[in-house]
DNA sequence: ACATTTTTTAACCAAATGGTTAAAAACAAA
DNA sequence: TTTGTTTTTAACCATTTGGTTAAAAAATGT
C-alpha cells in the first residue's frame, strides 16, 4: 500500500519535473501536471500542499544533484588542469542526465536567488569555490598558467559547459542541421576542458 | 501632440522590456508594466492591443537588433580573430541592453522554433553562419590555428557571451558577492575574445 | 469479509489577471 | 475659445487558476 502511494507521488515528481522545465514556475500549469502524471488535480494536491511546495522539492532534489558532487571537485587537492577536467565531466555528466537543472535556476534562481545560494550554502559549494579561487591565484602567481581573473575563469568553464546543454535544441538546428547531437554533447566535456587548458597554459 | 503620444509609447516598451527580463512572459504583469511605464493599464491596452502583441513588439524588435548587425559581422571579410573580437562585442553590447533575449528564446523558442527560424532566415544569420564556418575551416587547413570544430569553435563563443547574460543574477551572488557587475560585464566582451583566441592560436 | 488507504468525481470558491468600457478630465493646437 | 487628442478614473466582465471539499469508489492489506 505504501508503495503505491510513493510511486504515485514518484510520477508527480517526474511530470512536475517535465512540465517546470518546459514552463517555468508561473508558467507551468498544476492541471498539466496533474495530467501529465496521469492523476488529477485533487490527488496532486493531497500530496503536494501547494504549487511552491512542490516547485520547492522538485527545485531542490534537482540542485543537489548538482551541488553536492560540484562541491566536491572544487574542493579536493588534485591538480589545477586535472581539477578542470573533473568539474567539465562533473557538469557533462550530471547535466546530460538531469538537462532540465539549468533551465530552472537560469529562469527561477533569478527571480528568486534566495532559496538557491540557501542550498548552494548548504552543500558546502561556497567554500569550496573560494579554495579553487585560491589555487588558481596561486598558479597565476607561480607563473603556471596566464594571468586571468579567476572569478571569470570559472565563470567561463561554467558558461562552456552549461550552455551548450540549454541550447542543444537550438543548436541542433543553426549548428548541427538535425544531426544526431548526443554524441557530440557526450565528448565536449573533454574537448572544453582542452579548450580552457589551452587558452591559459603557458 | 504626436510627440508626448510616440513618448508614451516608448514609455511603455522601456517598461515592458524591463518587466519581461525580470519576470518572462507568464510572470509578468500588465499592471505591473503600466505602474512601470508611469501609467494606468487602460491607456496600456490603449497602445497595446494586448500582452502577447506587447511582448511580440518588444521581442521582435530586441532580436532584430541582435540578428541584423549578427549576420553582418558573420558575413565581413575581416581576418577572423577581428571578426572573433566583432562577435562577442556585439553579443555583448546587445545582450546588456536585452538580457530577457536568450532566456526567451532558450525557453519558448524551444518547444516552437518557428519564430525565430524564421526572422534567422529573414536576417540571413544562416548564410553568414556558413562563411564563417568555411573561414574557420580554411584556417585551419592552412595551419593558421589549432584543429577544432567549427561548430564546435562557434557554440563555444556564443556559449561564452551569453551565458554569462542569462546566469548574472546568480553569477553577482556566487562569484562576484554583490560587488558591481556591470563594469565586469562590459569589459568581458574583450577579455572573451582573448579566452578563444588565446585557445585556437598556434 | 473488513478495515484502511488510495484515487476519483465533481462541484465549488476566491483571488488574480487580462481585457473592456464609457465618461470625465487634462492637454495641446488652431 | 473651440477642437481634437491624450490620459485618467473607476467600475466591470470573463476567464484562468490555485486550491478546497465531501462523498463515492477502487484498490489493497489482514
């Protein structure tokens, strides 16, 4: 009995999941969700209160994903270029599975930063940017790789690998007429990772 | 009398471009652009027939911008680090001035890409696209830069200026803790445009 | 068979919102 | 002052939408 039950509220997760990352929060519909995960409207709302409830848990469950794992490559004492391989691999990965994560902190985080930097405090990712601000400082000044901001280093390897994810299905079109593009995606972590290595090796 | 009219009028796209950035279509309101503009929402729907024909005016006018000068510098024949420093120049002096520009079309143009394919077409962004990616190739070949996609190069350089457009709410939060990113964002055309260079020349 | 839990049905409410209307008022040009 | 245009006021409508309710029904466990 307990199972059926949390199946159901699994398939509202997955449609709520579905439907946020193609409407966003205002956008989004609960009857669409309700349909969606093949209940209606009451059965939705007896077991998520309300619409911010379950954007809240969609949201999160999603950004932890992210997070958790993203913190611990910032944090750990590999190498600077090996760091950078791991944090593009680290995004390929994830967000290939999960490719609805950026649409919704790009549409909502912006609305509403608060929740998100909660939950990017909680999972400990603050500090372990500040550590990889540090290393990569300290290469500059080793003189080991050129001289660069490193806020924008980092936001570079961010914008490389994120993007690509949020606009494949423009991309696939202007970039790639209709070509199967997966593959394409499935090898970029690593030829990024060349990228960024190369514009600020010595 | 025309004039204080045609001011209005401006008034109210200003505001409307605004509210759009900040909320997106569903989230924005109409009495929320008027009290914007300066105005009550009868006189709003006086200029404005209704929201969709509002965004579609201020929408189409912003990607214009955007897509016209685009497919010019795609098109010039200057050498192409010049046209690499062109590129992310004019995505940046457009995209400050239209941030809701990627969101949008990342979003909503998406699940129906018929828009936006078309006014692409109609600006001549697809032709211009493919000169590039042949002077690209041709670079190549004559061992002028590294070895790389050009789909590859090019996805690169757009994921690079407008990025950082879409995530600079979060970007203030995390990265640059509420210091001033305007000045950051201005001179990051420039400092973009060294980033690729820097990782595709021999 | 009985009790418990899950799900549906279907009507309903309140608030928000897009949009309309008509008349008055403010304004500018002649 | 007269005339035409712009703007305000303020009430109003229709629809959408989030959310509730209560009872029936279906499914499930014991």
């Amino acid at each position: 009995m307990r199972e059926k039950s949390e199946e159901t509220q699994k398939q509202i997760l997955d449609a709520a999941k579905k439907i946020f990352a193609a409407k966003g929060l205002a956008g989004a519909r609960m009857q669409e969700i309700a349909d969606e995960a093949g209940i209606n409207k009451a059965l939705l709302h007896y077991y998520y209160r309300n619409k911010e409830k379950l954007f809240e848990q969609v949201f999160e469950g999603a950004i932890r994903k992210l997070l958790g794992p993203l913190a611990s490559f910032l944090a750990d004492d590999s190498e600077l270029f090996t760091k950078i391989r791991n944090l593009c691999h680290h995004y390929y990965n994830v967000l290939i599975e999960y490719p609805f994560i950026p649409i919704f902190v790009l549409s909502e985080a912006s609305a509403n930063p608060d929740r998100f930097l909660r939950l990017m405090k909680f999972e400990g990712v603050v500090e372990a940017k500040e550590k990889t601000r540090m290393q990569i400082q300290q290469y500059i000044n080793e003189g080991k790789i050129r001289p660069i901001d490193p806020r924008e280093l980092l936001w570079n390897i961010m914008s490389l690998c994120i993007f690509p994810i949020v606009s494949r299905p423009i991309a696939v079109e202007i970039l790639y007429s209709n070509d199967d593009v997966s593959e394409v995606l499935k090898q970029r972590a690593d030829r990024v990772a060349d990228f960024v290595i190369q514009s600020i090796k010595m």
